[in-house]
C-alpha cells in the first residue's frame, strides 16, 4: 500500500460526489432529509447539516464492515493465489475505467439499483442514517463504476481494503457535509459549473485504466519506487 493508492481511493469518493447524476439532486435530497424545502435551506442550515452528518456516517458504516470483511478474507488467501487476484483485481479496474471513459457501454452498470427506503422513522437522523446505508448498499451508474474500480484496487493488496474503503469514504463524505453546510450556495455554484462534470468521469476513468495495467502486470511498485525518488530529491 502506498500514498498514492489512498490519495487514488479518496479521489474516487470526490469523483463519485461529483458524477452528473449525483451531484444535482444533492442539496435538494438533502433538505427533504431535515423535513425542509428547499427555499428554507439557509434557514434550517443546522439541520441540514445534522442530517447530512448522520446519512454521512450511515454509508460510512457500510463501507467499513465491507471493508473489514474483505480484509478477512484476503488475509487468509495463499501467496500464489494472490497473484491471480491481482491481476482480476487489474482487470476489473481496467473494465471500470474504460466505462467512465465512456469506451464500452455496460447496460447492467447504466440502470440504476439503489434500494429504496419507503419508511421515514420517528428521528429524522435515523432516517438520515438509513438512508445512507442504502446510498452505499446502491449501485448506481456513476457511483458503482468508481466503487468497483476502489474494490478493484482492494483486491490487489490484501490487507489493505479497510484503508482503501474509509479514504473513499472520507472523500465521498466530506462534500456532502460541505453542501450540508452550505446548501443554497453549493446548488448556485453546481447549476454554473455542471457543464464540466462529464468530464471529470473521463479524466478519472483514464487514471484507473493505467493503475489497472500496472496492477494487472504487478507493477504497482512503480508507483512506490517513484515516490522514495521523489522523496529523495526533495532532501
């Protein structure tokens, strides 16, 4: 496990934040979280930050149990063994990368499978939470693609899916906060800039393509000997 691969891994989650199918129904989805319209955000901004805490931490949960139990699991598995993980772990990247970038079309990936959760509880933060959870359970089309390529990434360093899964999160979490914060502001500054999102599934889809090469060709130590020269040139 290096820097880069955790700098990668929260990357994806502020990549996954910024999707164009995610990133405009944010404020909004956020407010009818805290029981507010929209036209009520710097009003009740307290409450909607609360609430995007706890919807914050639900898919933060998930993504921790997912990671310690991926952790378990590749722990155990022989050294011979983790070599052709590593190289389905490339191929899954490589897979991952080449759809955002928009090379290969996947139907399954393009049609949306987000649990739905019907029920509001009694606690607002409950059903923050609850909602969370089901963000992460989700597998969306923008959300599901950078998601696989993290899981992908896990795969090729056992040991280190937990790590790999809370920077993801981290990146993920933290702009929601941001927009939970600053709701009425976030959504002028989304509506000027949405034209340029499509493209960061491009940039971000072609960087998880070359990472999946050098994990596929076991080559991820590259990016490790890079990083000691770089350090030594700056002593």
């Amino acid at each position: 496990m290096n820097q880069l691969s955790l700098a990668f891994s929260f990357a994806g989650g502020v990549v996954s934040f910024l999707s164009p199918c995610v990133l405009p129904i944010i404020p909004g989805f956020l407010a009818y979280l805290a029981g507010a319209s929209f036209q009520e955000a710097e009003a009740k901004r307290k409450e909607i930050f609360l609430n995007s805490v706890f919807f914050v931490l639900g898919f933060s949960v998930v993504f921790a149990i997912l990671g310690v139990i991926l952790n378990s699991i590749l722990k155990a598995v022989a050294a011979d063994v983790q070599i052709w993980l590593s190289r389905i772990g490339g191929a899954f990247i490589i897979f991952f990368g080449l759809y955002l970038t928009g090379l290969i079309r996947v139907p399954f990936l393009e049609r949306e499978h987000k649990p739905e959760v019907q029920t509001r509880f009694a606690s607002r933060y409950f059903t923050s939470f609850v909602f969370g959870a089901a963000f992460a359970a989700g597998w969306t089309p923008c959300v599901g693609a950078v998601l696989g390529g993290i899981l992908g990434l896990a795969v090729t360093a056992p040991g280190s899916a937990f790590t790999f899964l809370f920077a993801y999160s981290l990146g993920l979490g933290l702009p929601f906060l941001l927009v939970g914060l600053f709701t009425p502001q976030a959504s002028a500054l989304i509506r000027r800039y949405a034209f340029l999102l499509r493209y960061l599934n491009i940039v971000f889809g072609s960087a998880l393509i070359a990472l999946g090469v050098l994990a596929f060709t076991q080559s991820l130590n590259l990016i490790a000997n890079f990083e000691l020269l770089n350090r030594w040139l700056l002593r």
